[in-house]
C-alpha cells in the first residue's frame, strides 16, 4: 500500500503541521482577534487552508455563491439549519444573522460586483447596529479586490490594515511542505527526495502551485498503486502530469530528435540526469542510428530544447516533467527510423 490515507491528501483537509507559514498566521491571529481580516495570495498559496485552519462557525465560497443574497442565506443555513430563509428580504437576512460569530468568505471578489460592495459595506458596518460579525475574507489580490470595491471609505471600514499577503512558496518550501504531507498521507517506502524534488520543480512553475503539488502527489501515488508497485516511480509522477504534445515531436529534425532522446534515456527510471550523463547516452544513441553529431549541434540543440521547455532544467539537474519516460523513448524511436 502506497496511500495510507487518501483523505489527508485532498484539497479539504487540514494538515496537522503548518509549515512555513508561522508569522503570516500570527499576524492572522491577532486580525482575527481584532474581528477582521483579508487574507490575499495567489492560487495555491494556502489560504483556504490557513483561514479554515483558524477556523470559522460557517465557510462561504462566494464565487459559487454570486449575490448578497445567497451568502447571507448559505450563512443563515450554516449558522442555523433549521432556518428557512426562502423568501426573505435582503435587509430581513442581515437581522437574522447572528452575533458573535465569525464567518470565512472566500475568493469574495467572485461576487458580482455592485452586490460585492454593498455586501462588504454591510458587514463591516454591523457594529452600527449593535451586532459583531466577525470575518475573514479571502482574495487572490487585495489590490484588485480594493479597485472592485471602488470606494476608499468602504475599503478601509472593511480591510483597513487587516491584510494578510501570502507569497508564493520557493522550490525549498514546497518540498518541506511536500514531505510533511507526503509523511502524513504516504508509506515512507514510496517516496523520496527525488520524486518530492520532481514534484517541487513541478509546483514552482505551475499557476496552481501548492494545489498541483499536493495533486500531483497524490495522483502519482494512485497511478504507481494501480501498477502494483510499492514505491512511487519519477515516470508516476510524469504521468500525472502528462501534457499532450507528442505531436510537437513531428517537427523535429533527426538531430534535435536523437538529443531528444539521449535526455530522455538518461532520466528513465530517474528524476534528473546531467549533461554528462546524456552525451554518454547519446554516443551510444549515435552509432545505435547511424546519425553523428559534433560537439557544437548538441550544445546549440539542447539549449534550444531547454529553451522550448521540452527538457526542463530543475534543480538538481535536467528532466522532462509532462510526459512518461518509457512511452516518450518509443515515440522519438518511431520518428528517428523514419
Ligand atoms: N504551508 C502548508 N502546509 C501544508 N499544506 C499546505 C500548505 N500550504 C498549502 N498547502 C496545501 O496546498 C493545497 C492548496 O492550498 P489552498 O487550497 O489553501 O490554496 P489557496 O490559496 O486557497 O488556492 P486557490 O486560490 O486555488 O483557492 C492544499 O491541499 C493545502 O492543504
Ligand atoms: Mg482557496
């Protein structure tokens, strides 16, 4: 068994370790203790994971919940189930809610806009009526949100100085997280650094970033369990991250085509190779198809591959990260015979 528990890699769930996020949740803390608070980052940065991790009494997603509307009334259902809100006015909805209790909202600028502003005026504005409602809401860019909002007075009620900015994790903090997670949810026989380095080159340039990571991770592992393995395999990993541009290969010329292939033996059953090791394989790959090249076509070749992203130069080394080893060598073989 490669998984030993599915649940604890999935987007939901909240790990028991937090890692390199410790002043970015003190400062949350104590927004949070002050009644308010905006957590801003791109995808994948952690703040659903770290606004749930902090906790709330109900969690709205208000981009699947677009007007002042819905939130209210998917508050109200959460707050108290047994409350029927069908048919009440807007104005109605605010009185029901609460005091008291803090409530998640999350990627808020998928609110419609107009609904967007005078819900967040409303809000920050419940104290006027003798009621604290207590929030944190979540944005992939307060500098956006604030042009949406469009009005400083309301901005500033609503924010204020509240702000916390999450940065995108760097290639040596998605693995520490990676392997924390990996610890929780795999059976250390499974992994290693490599694939959890493989995985990390994967994430940094990735626009889904941590989400892709912790997918990665547990997509991979679930295509190795399904080949009867017992360990994780760099090639898993690829295959959980395969693109579909094989047909790319068509316009590669028999020379780019062997350099192709040379990288791509060199990385079989492995996560990196360097340049060494691929001119060896491609002396070898050379007489194997009667093709020669000269010192100067593999340097101006391989840039030009790297440069094209079809070999991708990681940090401990160069690999290809979308496309399955094995099946790849049997495609440029096809097309080198031609
Ligand atoms: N510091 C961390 N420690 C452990 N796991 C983390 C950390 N940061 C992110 N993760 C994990 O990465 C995944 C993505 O995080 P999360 O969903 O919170 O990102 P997000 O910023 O809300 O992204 P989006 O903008 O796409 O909603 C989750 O599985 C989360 O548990
Ligand atoms: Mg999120």
């Amino acid at each position: 068994m490669i998984l030993k528990d599915t649940k604890k890699l999935e987007l939901s769930y909240i790990p028991q370790k937090i890692l390199c996020r410790d002043e970015e949740i003190k400062r949350l803390k104590i927004f949070v203790e002050g009644g308010k608070a905006v957590i801003s980052g791109g995808v994948g940065t952690g703040k659903t994971m770290l606004a749930r991790y902090i906790g709330g009494d109900a969690y709205i997603n208000c981009f699947m919940n677009k007007t002042e509307h819905r939130v209210l009334e998917e508050i109200l259902r959460q707050l108290n189930p047994k409350f029927n809100p069908a048919g009440l006015p807007t104005q109605k909805l605010w009185s029901k809610v609460e005091g008291g209790k803090r409530i998640i909202l999350d990627e808020i600028d998928g609110m419609n806009i107009d609904e967007l502003k005078h819900f967040a005026y409303t809000l920050s504005r419940q104290y006027e009526v003798g009621k604290k409602i207590d929030y944190i809401a979540i944005t992939r860019n307060h500098f956006i949100l604030k042009q949406l909002i469009n009005d400083d007075a309301i901005w500033s009620t609503f924010a204020g100085n509240s702000i916390v900015e999450l940065k995108p994790y760097t290639w040596e903090q998605i693995k520490e997280i990676l392997e924390s997670r990996a610890k929780e949810g795999i059976s250390a026989k499974a992994y290693d650094d490599e694939i959890i380095s493989l995985i990390a080159d994967i994430a940094l340039h990735s626009p889904g970033h941590m989400r892709t990571a912790i997918d990665l991770l547990r997509n991979s592992a679930l295509i190795a369990e399904s080949r009867g393995f017992e360990k994780i395999n760099p090639d898993d990993v690829r295959e959980a991250n395969r693109e579909e541009w094989i047909s790319d290969l068509e316009s590669m010329e028999k020379k780019e085509l062997l350099v192709f292939m040379a990288t791509a033996f060199s990385c079989k059953n492995k996560a990196y190779a360097n340049t060494d090791e691929i001119k060896d394989v491609l002396k070898i790959k050379e007489e194997e198809y009667g093709i020669k090249l000269s010192e100067n076509d593999f340097e101006r070749i391989f840039q030009l591959l790297v440069q094209q992203d079809f070999i991708y130069e990681g940090k401990k080394g160069y690999t290809i990260l979308n496309y399955p080893i094995k099946t790849l060598i049997e495609e440029i073989h096809e097309r080198i015979k031609r």
